[in-house]
C-alpha cells in the first residue's frame, strides 16, 4: 500500500554554506529552480515569481539520505550532492550555519519540521539525520487533519514571525502519513537607505519597450557594485544589508530588448569551468555611488513545485510507482505535493545612518545609473558563500 508525504517549504523575506564559491551546485540548482518555476507559472498567467530555493534544496537533501535506486540518482545528481553520507552531512550543516542570524538590522531564521504519523515507523537512522539537520520531529494523529493544519500553520506561523498564516487547509492533508516543513525568515535594513520623500511614481515597462504599468520609484545616490555582465545579458547592481553588508540583493535588469525568459536561460546555464563564474567575479568588484532607481514592491506568492522540480530532472519521487525512499520508512513513500509560500517586501527602510540617502541629487545624471524600471530578476544572498536564498521575477508591476 502506497503512503502519501506532503512537503511544506515556506520562506519569507522582508525588505530583502560554507560550500565554496558561488560556482557550485547549490547556486545552479536555485537558478535552475527559478527558471522552471517562471515558466510553469507564466503558463497561467502569473509573472511575479519568488522562490526560496535553499529550503526546497534542504528538504529535497534531506530526502536523498532516505532515498535508493533511480530516487537517489536523480536528486544526487540535480542537487549536486556528493556521493557519501557524512560529507552530505557536513553540507546540510554549513547550510543551516548560514541560516543564523539575529543582529540590530538583519533576522535570519530557519526552522525545519517532520510531522510524522504516530503509526508510520520511521528509521532511526533518518531521524538522527533529520535532527542532526535541526529539524524538529513530531508524532501526529493525521486523521484528525483540522488539528494537524493548525499545528503545521501554528510552526510557520512563529517561525515567519507571524508573516504567513495559513500557509495549509485541512484538506490539503487528506490521506497523508507524513509533513516536512522548512520555514524561512528573513528581515533586514538596507546598509544604505532610501530617503522616502524622493520616492516618485514612474511607468513601468515590458522588455519590448512598452509601458504595462505604474510603480512607486525609490531613489538614492549611494556606494553599490554596478557592472555590465555580458555572459548573462544583464546590467546587474547589489545593494547589501546590514552594517557588516553580509546579506545583499542582487537586481539584474537584462540588457534592452532582451526577454526576461532569456536572461532566466541564461542564468541556469551550467557554468564552463574554464573560467570565473560571473557572480564570483560580480562579488569581486569595488564599490562606486550609483544613482539608483529601484522599485518599492511587495509579492506574496504560493508555488506548486513539483513541475518546476520534474523539469529540473528530479522525477521519481514524485511517483507512487517508481519511489524509492525506504530508508525514511518500512511503509513505501513518494512525496504527493510540494508547496512554497513566499512573502517579500521592499521598502525604503534602513539603519540610522542615512546621509547618503540625500547626498548627490544635482549631478545624478553624471554618474553610473541603475534604473529598474522594467521586468528584473532578483536575487538575495549570503555573501562569504555567495549562496542564493530568495530569487524572483518582478513583472507586473503595481504602486504599493
């Protein structure tokens, strides 16, 4: 008898391992993620896309410690893990080290769950791995499915600080045996705000030229990295968080004419080893004031991610035919739903120190110039590793 397992990952951005540099798997898997998930949802009509990719690739790993056969080597593979249980250990350890911290202007939080039924016997070795991971193991009555909604929304609920409430219905746990959950917090004031009595509406266009909208443009003339990067057809600008700078986002703006959907392509392009990848090069470069031009935006999106993940080469575990997990469990398994929730905001909210929020209004035209004023991809990272927590597609634009 086949069982049923429902993932939960939920992440959420507010504003805005060590496993090398960003030319590794991780970042590839993200990139590729946020490709297949932009396609998948433009085919119903939704181009505002934001995925937490680190959390589906945390769970998605954990998973592969549970899994054999064909399960194995296709999450081995597209996740880029290595091929021997301790070393995929210390991964999931760098990962969740990086998924600390609390300062005056910057909150990271990750949590991660298991709610099991009480009659499925899990192996313990998967629990050890699960709680050396730091996800938390709960036993559950799964009939009672209204509690066990309540439960799951009450542990994402804290963990978003109360951001995301109802991230599942009690039908949408109808015949399951057993819940992951990762939850993704993260709040920060940007290392150099914006002065929000310069924000102005403005038209917001397609990559055809063609204005679709009106936005609320936020300005500030302030010290960023700035840089043409060809490999990928984008202008691309970093504006960090924090006063140590160590989280950042990254905003891609492709070069004009060029559709978002290319520059997406390009981006989940493996890399040639020959040479730097563009990111770790990006990182490298001196900061410079930048006139800036960004819009104040807000998304909240649900994503179905089993597609995208299907389209990534991840396809097994997906079917109640072909899973292989029995190293989660005696009883057979397959993963029945994969779900995100994302809430991401940007404002012009900063830390105190604000004086180059004003400086250099009478020579803006003089200067470097980054304007988002059309469909932008975005990124927010972890600087030291250069890995990639939240990712996006802004094109469809509104005044919030």
């Amino acid at each position: 008898m086949r069982m049923w397992t429902l993932l939960i990952v939920v992440g959420l951005a507010c504003g805005a391992p060590n496993v090398g540099n960003p030319n590794n798997a991780v970042n590839h898997f993200s990139f590729g993620l946020l490709h297949n998930t932009y396609q998948f949802q433009e085919s119903f009509g939704t181009k505002n896309v934001a995925v937490a990719p680190l959390s589906v690739w945390s769970l998605f790993s954990l998973l592969t410690e549970g899994s054999s056969g064909q399960t194995f080597s296709e999450l081995l593979n597209v996740l880029g893990l290595p091929n021997d249980l301790r070393a995929t250990q210390n991964l999931h350890l760098s990962v969740k080290d990086i998924l600390k911290h609390n300062s005056r202007d910057v909150t990271l939080i990750g949590q991660s769950a298991m709610f099991s039924d009480c009659s499925l016997e899990i192996h313990p070795e998967f629990c050890r791995s699960a709680n050396l991971c730091s996800t938390d193991v709960y036993s559950v009555d799964p009939s009672n499915t209204t509690k066990l909604a309540g439960d799951i929304n009450y542990y994402i609920c804290t963990a978003t600080e109360g951001k995301i409430i109802n991230a599942v219905k009690p039908q949408n746990l109808d015949n399951l045996r057993m819940v992951l959950v990762d939850a993704l917090y993260f709040k920060a004031n940007w290392t150099h705000p914006f002065d929000p009595t310069h924000t102005k509406q403005a038209d917001f266009q397609n990559s055809q030229g063609r204005t679709i909208g009106r936005v609320n443009m936020m300005y500030h003339k302030a010290p960023h990295r700035h840089a043409d990067v060809e490999e990928i057809g984008a202008q691309v600008l970093e504006m960090t968080y924090g006063s140590d700078a160590r989280y950042s986002m990254l905003l891609l703006l492709p070069y004009e004419g060029m559709p978002i959907k290319q520059l997406l392509e390009n981006l989940a392009s493996k890399p040639t080893e020959r040479k730097p990848h563009w990111l770790t090069t990006f990182l490298s470069e001196e900061e410079h004031n930048v006139d800036t031009y960004v819009p104040r935006f807000f998304m909240s999106a649900q994503s179905d991610l089993i597609r995208p993940m299907q389209y990534t080469g991840i396809v097994s575990i997906f079917d109640p035919q072909r899973a292989e997990l029995p190293g989660v469990s005696t009883s057979p398994l397959f993963v029945s739903s994969t779900v995100q929730n994302v809430e991401l905001e940007v404002t012009e909210e900063g830390t105190v120190a604000a004086a180059a929020t004003i400086a250099g209004l009478e020579d803006r035209i003089l200067g470097p110039r980054f304007e988002a004023n059309r469909e932008f991809v975005f990124l927010i990272l972890e600087r030291s590793a250069g890995i990639v927590l939240f990712a996006g597609v802004y094109s469809e634009p509104s005044v919030v």
